[in-house]
C-alpha cells in the first residue's frame, strides 16, 4: 500500500528553516594590530559582492551598512577569540541563504543572514610552504553562463572530488582551466592565482568564471603602487613554463607562493628565492593590516 501522509522527517525536512536553493557565502577576517587594536580589511567589498551574487541568485540581500555592521558586532562579540597579532586572525563567514516551506523551483519565501567566525592560523598544513599545484582538465569550477563568479554555495561541491584525487597524488590544490577551449588558466578552488615574468605581474581576467577576490584587487594595487606593470588578461597554461613565479592569493590563504605546477604529464618548478616578488607583495599587505604601513585607501575599518 502506499502511504501518503508524509512521514515526520519530511515534513521536519521541509519546515520553516531549512536551507533552500539558493546560497550565498562570503570569507573575511578580524586582525588584531600591532597597537592591540582590532580591525576589519575592506568588508565593504564582501558586502557588494554578495549583493552581486544575491542578484544573480534572485535574493533579496542585506545592504552595505547591515553586512558591515553585523561583521563587526561579530568580531567585537568574539573578540577574546582573537589571535594576537602575527599569530593568525579571526575568521568571518556570513552567509545568506533562502529557506521556507516550498519544493518548487523558485525564489525561496524567505532568506536567512547569518556569521559566524572561527580563529584560524595558516590555511595550507604546509603552513608557508610552497604549493603544489595540479592542473585538472577533466573537472571544471566554473562555466560560461554559470555561478563561478558570484560566492555561491554551489562552486565548492563540484570541485571536492578533483581536491580528493590531487590530495592523493600529493598535490595541495588544483588549478583549473576554462572549460571551453581547456587552454586558458583560471583559478585555483578557493583562491586566484598570478604569474610574475620580470616587472609584469599577469592574472587571469575575471569574466564569470572567476571569483574576484578581495586580496587579487588589493595585490593589483600593491603591485602598481610597487612598480610593476599589471595585467589582467587570458593567460595560457603554456605561459606556466616560462613563469619566473606564481603565487596565489585569498583571505584564507593570504599570498602563497607556488613550488610546483603539474600540467598535462610534466611538473614544472619554480625557484623559491628569500627575495620572491609575491613576499615583497605580501608584507606590504600584512603591513597595512597590522598598521604598520599607511592605509592610503582606507582599507582598515577598525573597529575597537
Ligand atoms: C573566496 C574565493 C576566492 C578569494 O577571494 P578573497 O576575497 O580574496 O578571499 C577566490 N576564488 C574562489 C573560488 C573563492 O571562493
């Protein structure tokens, strides 16, 4: 016979507050400066590229000064959390997703904010350790026409199997390529990369199938502020061997230099002098940070 009330855990499964469709995430962090100040590194731009993904995701979304404001009444709650400064920060993941009782496919009746935080130190369990990078050409992080450019909750997923085999193989991330002509770079599974060839500093342009990280805008500016030539364009795979460096950039990870690049076969090394430009790159946005090097853009928001 077939029953057709719906069993408790349905309609448990289905009520007021589960997570629906759609999700949007976002990463950024608490620092404690060298004063013992405590300080937020640009979160307007988190809150607008979450207002770009909720667009994109037919969501209603918070507006700048909510996002920032329940950030910092984050960080501020959690403070004693918070590592000194130099040994880590604190993590900050809002998230807003769409809940409500509603299997269509549709807009979800509600939507849900929320943050939470977490201490963290290094991301890698390399600690500072070069990355070894494999470059997958069966999976794909993002299409033409699809999500990969907003910070959907949908991008991660897809990509944990392609993370599971490189981990296996010793490798610490992958690298993926566009998945049209499979020629082209475009970022590593939760951060973007670059490639420095004498004073050029060359990162794949964001089209839809890149996130925009808030650490790759502020690395451009450093870079130009710094001297070097930046460009923001297709960069191909084959421009890998000739790379002096390649590094890579996020909230999470901060600025990684890359030690190896495993491409159709071959694995390609990359010298890890004391004096790498992604170092020189590094420090400068850790000083601003800390608030030892001048914020010229207002950057830091602090908030104690
Ligand atoms: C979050 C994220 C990044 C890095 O963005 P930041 O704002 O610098 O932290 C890069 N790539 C992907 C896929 C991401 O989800």
């Amino acid at each position: 016979m077939i029953q057709r009330a719906a069993p408790a855990y349905i309609r448990k499964l289905f009520g007021s507050s589960s997570p629906h469709l759609q999700g949007l995430f976002e990463g950024t962090k608490a620092y404690r400066q060298d004063n013992g100040g405590l300080s937020l590194f640009r979160p307007r731009e988190n809150a607008i590229r979450m207002q770009i993904g909720a667009e994109r995701m037919c969501m209603p979304y918070p507006s700048t000064d909510q996002f920032v404001d329940a950030v910092k009444q984050t960080a501020l709650a959690n403070k004693r959390w918070i590592p000194p400064s130099g040994k880590g920060s604190l993590y900050i993941r809002p998230l807003l997703f769409g809940s409500g009782s509603i299997l269509g496919l549709a807009p979800a009746p509600e939507y849900t904010f929320l943050v939470y935080a977490c201490p963290v130190g290094n991301y890698f369990k390399e600690g500072t350790a070069p990355l070894n990078l494999y470059v997958d050409e069966d999976f794909h992080r993002a299409s033409r026409g699809g999500a990969g450019g907003v910070k959907s909750i949908t991008n991660y997923a897809p990509v944990l199997r392609a993370i599971r085999n490189a981990r296996e193989r010793g490798f610490s991330d992958v690298l993926y390529l566009d998945s049209v002509n499979k020629r082209y770079i475009e970022e590593v599974s939760s951060c973007n990369i670059f490639l420095v060839k004498g004073r050029l500093i060359s990162t794949p342009i964001a089209c839809g199938t890149i996130l925009e990280g808030v650490t790759r805008k502020s690395i451009m500016d450093i870079a130009i502020d710094l001297g070097y030539q930046v460009e923001e364009r297709l960069v191909e795979a084959d421009e890998l061997i000739s790379a002096d460096e390649v590094f890579c950039t996020g909230t999470a990870v901060g600025v990684a230099p890359v030690g190896s690049i495993t491409y159709k076969g071959q694995r390609i090394d990359y010298k890890i002098k004391s004096e790498l430009v992604c170092k020189k790159l590094y420090s400068t946005l850790v000083g601003i940070q800390k608030g030892h090097i001048e914020d010229k853009r207002d950057w830091i928001v602090d908030i104690e």
